[in-house]
C-alpha cells in the first residue's frame, strides 16, 4: 500500500511538471508554476487598479513614455516578450520601484531623481522585469496559498479563490524579496539590460549608489529601498563578477547620461 502511495505521487508530480512547468529565466530555466499566464495577469490587473487610485501617477507623458520606452526596449527581449508590459511613473519622493504579477512595473520619481544616466534606469527596469521573468510574485503566492488552493486555480474552478489570492497577494507582495530572489533578478537584469544594448556597468553603478547613501545615514531616505531591495556589498560584487568577461565593447557602451538628464530636470519643475 505504501509503494503504491508512493507510486501515485511520483506520477502526480510528473504531470505536474509537464503541465505546469513554465519559463522563470534565461538558458530555458523551468519551474513549477500552477498560475497560468493569463491568471497571473488577471491578478496583476486586480494590483495595478488599486495602486492607479490610491497614488498619484505622474501627469507628465514625456516622463512616462520615457520611462515606458527604456522598459519596453528591455522586455523585448525578455524571456516572458510574449507578455504586455506596463510602467508607470508614481510621483512621490520615495527612493523605490517595484513589479506585480503579469507584468505591472512601478517606478517613483525620488529614485528617478538620484540616479545619473539611462544605463542606470535601464538596470532599474531590468532588475523588475527580472522578477516577474522569474515569476517571484507568483512564487511568493504559490508558497503563502498552498498546492490545493493553487491547483484549483490552475484548473480554474473558482473565481472567488483567485479574488482571495488578490487579497492575500496583496500583503504577501509588500514583504521584502528574499537574497536569493534579488541575487537573480540582479544577474538576470544584467543580462537583459545588455543584451538590449545598455552599459551593464550602469548596473554596478546602480548597487553602488544604493549602498553608499544607505551607509551614509540619512534618515529615512532610504527606508523603503532598503526594505524592498536591500542594497549590499555582495550585490555589487556578483554583478561585477557577472560582466567580468563582457567584452570591452560592451563595456564602453555610451551610458546615455545627456538624454537622461533632460528627463531628470522635469522632475524638478514642480
């Protein structure tokens, strides 16, 4: 009887991973997920709705379709091109950014403000692209929901559990990323940033910039990068070991300072 238990949950979770397996990463990497795509998006959406009401998106389009064009440039050549990406400009004076489900990317004009050049922002946005790639907030669910509840939205038999994971993704999606999740977005942004034809060093210039203002104790400054996206010497250091081998070509990419600085200085017209 138990060989048989046994038997039955190893073809269990051979279909499970026929049927569910799903690109998080660039090489083909695969992982278990039982939200479908669309799903995924669908909850997204559910995010993207209520973060639209209850903050104030910047009115300023050139800023916007800025923004939009460097992640869209990136997304492209994603491992997830295949969904539609959207981002948007928050104008507070929060040091932040942040990805929902499906492909929703946030960005706040106080992290727009401290950085120098497009290879910096394109790190940003690849950074964030990179985990919904690896389809962390899905993960993050996946975890805090459970197999059953996350089966039965898989094979879509209730539309109020998918509300539920709304509801619960909601509060799940705050909590900080795990290191290794942040190790992964930040190798595989730089692959993605590269390839779309950015400087990967505006990425180590990025962690850097990060990790020198946390240090420099400024209050509150810093408190929600650091509670979403904790910067760290370790950070800088794989992504430095990561572009090691570019060829210099690469690596002498022009780092777009002069365009980004136009954008920047709208920021400061209010």
């Amino acid at each position: 009887m138990k060989k048989t238990k046994i038997a039955v949950l190893i073809s269990l979770i051979s279909i499970l991973l026929l049927l569910f397996c799903a690109t998080t990463g660039p090489g083909g990497k695969k992982s278990l997920i039982l939200v479908s795509t669309d799903q995924e998006v669908s909850i997204g959406q559910e995010f993207s709705a209520q973060i639209d009401t209850t903050n104030p998106i910047s009115q300023d389009t050139i800023v916007q379709n800025y923004v939009n064009d460097v992640g869209q440039k990136i997304a492209r050549i994603s491992d997830r091109a295949d969904l539609d990406y959207h981002f948007s400009v928050i104008d507070t004076p929060i040091v932040n950014a942040f990805a929902c489900p499906g492909g929703f990317i946030y960005i706040y004009t106080g992290l727009l403000e401290i950085m120098d050049n497009e290879a910096q922002l394109a790190g940003v946005l690849a950074h964030e692209i990179s985990h919904v790639v690896a389809r962390h907030g899905v993960k993050r669910l996946q975890k805090a929901l459970g197999l059953q509840v996350l089966l039965s939205i898989a094979l879509g038999e209730s539309s109020e559990i998918t509300q539920n994971a709304v509801t619960l993704g909601a509060v799940v999606l705050l909590q900080a990323h795990s290191r290794e999740n942040e190790f992964e977005a930040d190798e595989f942004g730089t692959y993605y940033m590269t390839n779309a034809g950015y400087n990967p060093e505006g990425m180590v210039q990025l962690q850097q910039k990060f990790l020198e203002l946390s240090q420099g104790g400024q209050p509150g400054f810093f408190e929600k990068i650091m509670a979403t996206h904790p910067p760290s010497a370790e950070r800088v250091k794989r992504i430095e070991n990561q572009i090691a081998g570019y060829d210099p070509e690469i690596k002498n990419r022009s780092f777009k300072a002069e365009e980004y600085q136009k954008i920047k200085s709208r920021l400061k017209k209010d």
